[in-house]
C-alpha cells in the first residue's frame, strides 16, 4: 500500500529544514564536556534530528543528558513506515507537538475507531502541515472508512492526501472562506466525494492550487470555481461532466489514463467556460471525452470561431485509436481548437477497431490545420507501433507542420518483438526524411525506456516546461 501511495505522490514525508540564525549557531555557553557534536546549539542538534526516521530520532534521547529534551521539542515528522503499528497512536500522544508531516498508511481506520478518534484534535492541535492518511483495508470485504470531519478543522493544513475514505458530509460546517486558509494541496485517492463536498472544499480552501483525483468514480459532476487553482489532475478517474467555470489563474489540466473495462460506451464532457491562464490540457480522447467550449460542442464540422477556440494552450495531448475513422475525424475538429499550439502529444492506443477507409486519402484531402501548419514546433509521438495509419498521419505533419523543429517517435514496447521488426518500423521512420519536410526539422526515434513515469508530483510541478515528456 505504501509503495503505491509513493508512487502517486512521488514524495515521502522528509526532515524539517530548520534554518539557525547567526547568534543561534555559538556554542553551549557552560558546556565542558569532549562531546563535540553535544556541544552544538539546539537549533542545530533539532535539525539533526528532524532529519532521522522517527523511531531513531526518539532514541537520540538516549545518547547524553544533552539530548533527551530535543526529541520532544523537535517538530514530528512520523512515517509509519518506520515504526511498528502499535507505536504510531503513541507517538502521536507522547510528543507535544508542532507536527510537520504525518505519513500514515499502514492503519486499519475501522479497527480502531476508538484512539483514532482523538488523531484530528491532535493534529489540529499541534499544527499538522503535511497529511497523508491511507486506510488499509480489504475493499472486497469491507467499503471505504468515514474520514473523520474534525480533520477539516486542521487550519494549519497545507497538504493533504487521503485514500481509500468516504468524505465527510460538509452540510453542517461552516462555510466560510477561511476554513481552511492553508490548504494548497487536496488529493484524494480511491477516495469517494459529492459534488456538494468538493464544491465546499474548493470554496473553503482560498489558496488551494493543486487538485488530484486518482482511481475515483466520484464526484460525478466536478465544476471548478476557484480564484486560486493553478493545476487539476484526474488519473483514472470516470465522471459525468468535468466543467471549468471559472479558474483564472488554472494553468494546467490533465486527464490521465481513462477508465476502461465496464464504461465502454461512456462519455465525459469537458467544459471549459473561463480559463484565461490554460496552458497544459490532455491527455484528450476523442472516443472518451467530449469537448465543449463555452456554449459550444465540438463536433466534426464545427465552424471555427472566437467562441470555439482556446488561444492560451500551448501544450496539448491526445490519444487516439487511429483505426477508427470517427476519432480521427473528432482528433482534427479538436486541434481546430487550438491555434496557439507550441508543443503537441499524440499517444497512439492499440487499433482494436479496423476502419476501410483509405487513410493516405484522407490526410491528403484534408484542408489546413492552423496549428499544425504555423504553430507546432516540437512534438512527440507516443507508443508507435508501425501500423500503416499511424505512418500516414507522420507523413501528414511532415509535409503540413512549417515550424516543427523536433519529432519525437517513442516505439512501443511489445511491438518489438524481434530485432527484425524493431528494424523494419525504423526503417520506415528513417524514409520520412526522404519526404520534403516544409522546414528543417530534427527527428528521433527512441526506445521504450523513454515512457513517462507518471506521479501526481511530477505532473503538477509547475516548474517542468513540458509535463507530458521529461
């Protein structure tokens, strides 16, 4: 459980940096002893230790009589990872606080409701910053545990992820927007919510920039209201409607890896009402997701206008089942939306429906796209598997893209199943060159080792110029 929670938040609960001042850093005034590291200040000798595993830190009390108030006057940072399942709640108690990071995902919540009940007032108490809490729990035998609503009162938090819970009933709380006025980070995993309860965590929180929902079938409609929200990520997530009304400082929105299996035939409609800032959409299916700008859906056909485009994308992702004629023609109406397009993804999924239409015929009696022609300079072709469609579409962009500059192939890895098949598929990238480019573009073609390794971290560091490709 652990494992999977690290790889979704690609962190873990560190040290606290403690930052000494000058006059902090002399040493012990009446201190005589050889025991040159007692001998430095407390402000140093806390930043040791908050650095340590917990359980090695509290032992630290056992080294000289120097040391046996740090432990409890250093700020916790606990990962139960480090520390047997009965020592947690006593951790918790014994120390008197400010709590940093709480990493909790070893506990069985419905086992024991009794000591956990009393972890929110502690937690709020003491100043919890970052929170994770994963229940773990047997979902085939038992559904997910109530998160306790006294968690919400915990103003001083700044992260929180929570998995495998049922979310509070927010009806009788407070409403004002000051509930939470330091929450920046809000992640839920195979964690169930209304639609009323996220509208409450979204009106409450006012500096929450970072929203993630990950293996979730609820909220069924997400609408984002929020002056704050710089990144939303939904990561095998299944909702009927996932609506931008209005997130003027929403820079990056990501719709990753859909659900499959029993939701064959649903749909999820995207709105995008007001987001002046998106720069980062995708990934965009055009067999699963349905587009609508402002009051307007986006079909085949649909005319373009001021009212039908997002001019403030610059990154752009899509992945597309090319054997089928329909979501080819729905990736084309899509890209019609963008005319600002720098960076473009086209992740090709496996052809599970052949389709007879002639696909040369139809790139070659496609009229201009703007973006593709004026606007695209880097692009990057994922999970190429050397079917012929997906080689007509590279020929495509390279007689139509103008500005491309660099053309990234990624080769699927079960694809190439002998040394002559992976030979063969780059031979026939390498003929491409013989194909007039309209401008002098770079080309390379890379294995599979290149694939993304996704975390919630890594797709919502704002800092990453290009977060589909790193």
């Amino acid at each position: 459980m652990a494992a999977i929670v690290e790889n979704v938040m690609g962190w873990r609960p560190g040290g606290v940096n403690t930052v000494a001042s000058a006059a902090s850093l002399s040493p012990a005034v009446d201190y005589d002893g050889e025991d040159r590291i007692s001998a430095l200040p407390d402000d140093l000798l806390r930043s040791i230790v908050s650095r340590l595993p917990v359980k090695d830190a509290a032992r630290t009390a056992s080294l000289a009589s120097r040391w046996r108030h740090l432990w409890r006057s250093t700020p916790l940072s606990l990962n139960d990872a480090d520390l047997p399942r009965s020592v947690v709640a006593r951790a918790l108690a014994d120390h008197p606080g400010p709590f940093r990071a709480i990493h909790i995902t070893r506990c069985r919540f419905a086992s024991h409701e009794r000591e956990i009940a009393e972890w929110p007032r502690l937690f709020a108490a003491n100043g919890i910053q970052h929170l994770v809490l994963v229940n773990d729990a047997n979902l085939a035998r038992f559904p997910p545990t109530p998160l306790p609503a006294d968690i919400l009162r915990c103003a001083s938090l700044q992260r929180l992820f929570l998995g495998f819970f049922t979310f509070p009933d927010t009806a009788g709380l407070s409403r004002r927007a000051d509930v939470l006025p330091r929450l920046q980070e809000l992640s839920m995993f195979t964690t169930s919510i209304s639609d009323e309860d996220l509208d409450y965590m979204l009106a409450c929180s006012p500096v929450l920039e970072k929203l993630a929902f990950v293996l979730s079938y609820t909220p069924d409609f997400i609408h984002l209201r929020s002056r704050s929200l710089r990144c939303v990520l939904l990561w095998i997530f299944m909702a009927d409607e996932v609506a931008v009304v209005d997130a003027p400082l929403l820079e990056r929105l990501f719709l990753l890896e859909a659900p499959r299996g029993g939701h064959a035939e649903s749909t999820m409609m995207i709105k995008i009402a007001h987001a002046p800032n998106l720069q980062v959409l995708g990934f965009l299916e055009p067999g699963f997701h349905r587009l609508q700008i402002g009051d307007n859906v986006i079909e085949p056909g649909t005319k373009r206008s001021p009212s039908t485009v997002l001019p403030s994308i610059k990154i752009l992702a899509f992945k597309v089942n090319f054997g089928v004629i329909e979501h080819v023609k729905m990736l084309v109406a899509y890209l019609r939306c963008f005319p600002n397009i720098e960076t473009l993804h086209i992740e090709f999924q496996s052809l599970t429906e052949p389709t007879g239409r002639n696909h040369a015929k139809f790139w070659h009696e496609l009229s201009t796209i703007e973006c593709i022609k004026s606007h695209v300079k880097k692009m990057v072709i994922h999970e190429y598997r050397g079917n012929k469609v997906e080689l007509e579409f590279l020929k495509f962009i390279s007689t139509s893209a103008q500005e491309l500059q660099a053309l990234y192939v990624l080769l699927n890895r079960e694809s190439l199943t002998s040394v002559a098949k992976a030979d063969k598929m780059t031979s026939k990238l390498v003929a491409l060159s013989g194909v007039p480019w309209s401008c002098d573009c770079k080309m390379m073609v890379l294995g599979p080792k290149f694939q993304n390794d996704w975390s919630i971290q890594k797709a919502s560091d704002l800092t990453v110029d290009d977060p589909f490709h790193w």
